[in-house]
C-alpha cells in the first residue's frame, strides 16, 4: 500500500499534467453509466469505432439496486483503467438523504426537492440529515478508499450540475446553498475520512450565467467542468468561463454532442471533452467521431504518460 506522501505525488502529478496540456492538447473522455456490471461499455464503443481509446474513463456510483450492487465491478474497472494508462473520473448521482439507497431517477434524484427547513438542516452540523449525509458518503468513501490503496487517483465530481434545478442538490445559490453542501462533502472526504487521492471537479451546466453563486472556494476545487447539452460550445460561454477559471484546468465534463477539431482549435483550454454514455452513438455519426479521434490534439490512452503509482507502487 502506497504511502501517504507518495498518492499525494499521484495525485500531483496528475494535476500538473492537466496544467500541462491546457492549451495546447486535449484529453479524449468518455462517461460510462448504465449498467455498472458492464463498466466499459461505451469506452469500447469509442475503441470499436475509432481503433483508439479514450484517455479518460468515467464511471458512477449511481443508485439503483442493480448498479448499487456491482460497484465494485465499476471500481475494479476503474482500477484497470489506471493501470492501463487512463484518467480516472467518478461521478456521484446519489438519493436525497432523507430518504434511503435505491431510489428512483425521477423523482429520486430529480424532482424530490429537499425543503427550506430540511436542506438548512442537512448543512448544520450534528443534525439528523447532515448525519444521514455523511453515512452517505462513508458508503462510497470505501470504494474511494480502496483506489486510494492501489495508488488510483480519481476526478472526483459529486453534485455536479450545481445550477441545475431538478437535482435534489441543484440550484441552491449563495453561501448556504449547494455550494455549501459540496464545502461539507468536501472536508468530510478529505478530513474525515483521509483521503488525499481526489482531485476535486466544481462543475456546472450551461443553464445560467451566475456561476459565482455556486463556487465553493478556490481551496475547495482543482478543475473546473462545464457540461454542454444546449449552446455551450458558442464562443461567448467559452469568453465567460475563462476569467472565472483562471489558470486552472477546464474541461467539457459533459456533452451529447461531441466538440469539432475547429471549436478544439478556437476554445484550446479544454483539457477534456467527456461525452455522455449512449449519447455518444445517438448524437454522432460515425464519421464526426472519427475525425475527432484523427484530430492531433485529441490525445488517446496509447500517448498517455505512465503514472508513477500506476501499480500502486512507485516505479
């Protein structure tokens, strides 16, 4: 099992290679969800396709029965990946924590809101929901915990789409709203519960342009990942996002639609592009796919740099 020091020289050492291509290069990404007993499913696709795969993999916790039961199906893929040379990204679509796991989609985790008096609750330390909250979070902290033993380090992206409004955990602006939320689960994870191998993704949608209401803090994020399902890609988005990133990494953390080699080359500090599971194949032809794999930013697994704790070991 790795040392303390050395998954925090991972863990830089993936940060410091997202900083490195920004700007010039961008990472080939792909989303895998449904189901968590078949987690490459649409990393496959892509290879099938293309004869090339994706520098990232992404997989969910998620919260069905079924998915629930074979997470660690999903992680052990996400170890595999790893050792194989990918980026590592985990997404948490989680139940509201007042109400048990499973849950439903809808409404589950969209479309059964928490209320006024029940979120300020979930936010106050030492409440019964903030607990229940927590007891959450402990459930993946083991999955979490056990990459961490194996030397993975994971794009960690939990209430991801902040300002959207059918999320339990969305649209929640200002210092007490989501924002707050994602402060707790943050220092839960990595106070708490000691982990030092997430890099932390803030994420938002392209939905509304007030994005400083949802930032949690430059302490509390390391990448910044917009998701594009309506008119992302235009150039004005691109001009807003970047004076609040800064010099930060920045990534297109969800699309159904893939960016073009030519938007590559006008917006270059996408660090990642990362379509959506099945909305890769309905979205795109084959063709569009392809000549965004050809194009020579796009960086595949093959031209990733071997990680200095791939094997849980340093070599």
């Amino acid at each position: 099992m790795p040392e303390a020091s050395d998954i925090e020289s991972a863990r830089a050492e993936v940060l410091d290679f997202l900083y490195s291509i920004s700007g010039r290069q961008t990472l080939s990404g792909q989303h895998n969800r449904e189901p968590n007993s078949d987690p490459a499913r649409w990393t496959q696709f892509i290879e099938a396709q293309t004869g090339g795969v994706p520098a990232l993999w992404s997989g969910d916790f998620l919260f069905q029965r079924d998915n629930i039961e074979h997470r660690w199906t999903m992680i052990h893929e996400a170890e595999r990946q790893w050792q194989q040379g990918a980026m590592v990204n985990l997404m948490l679509h989680t139940c509201p924590p007042d109400k048990g796991e499973p849950c439903g989609w809808d409404p589950g985790v969209i479309n059964d809101l928490l209320s006024e008096v029940q979120w300020t609750e979930l936010i106050t330390a030492g409440s019964p929901l903030n607990a229940a909250w927590k007891e959450r979070l402990d459930s993946v902290a083991v999955y979490l915990q056990y990459l961490q033993e194996q030397g993975v380090v994971v794009l960690f992206r939990p209430l991801h789409e902040m300002n959207q409004r059918r999320f339990w955990w969305g649209g929640r602006p200002g210092p007490d709203g989501t924002a707050r939320l994602y402060q707790i689960t943050h220092d839960y994870l990595t106070q708490e519960k000691n982990l030092a191998n997430l890099i932390w993704v803030w994420d938002m949608q392209d939905l509304s342009r007030d994005f400083a209401d949802y930032d949690p803090g430059p302490q509390y994020w390391d990448v910044f990942a917009f998701d594009v399902y309506d008119r992302g890609f235009a150039a004005s988005w691109y001009e807003y996002i970047l004076p609040i990133v800064g010099d930060r990494p920045m990534a297109i953390g969800e699309c159904a639609a893939l960016p073009s080699p030519q938007m590559l080359t006008e917006q270059p500090r996408w660090t990642f592009f990362m379509p959506w599971a099945e909305l890769v194949e309905s979205s795109n032809s084959p063709a569009a796919i392809l000549r965004l794999y050809e194009d020579p930013r796009v960086i595949t697994r093959d031209e990733m740099p071997g990680w200095s704790m791939r094997d849980g070991s340093l070599r």
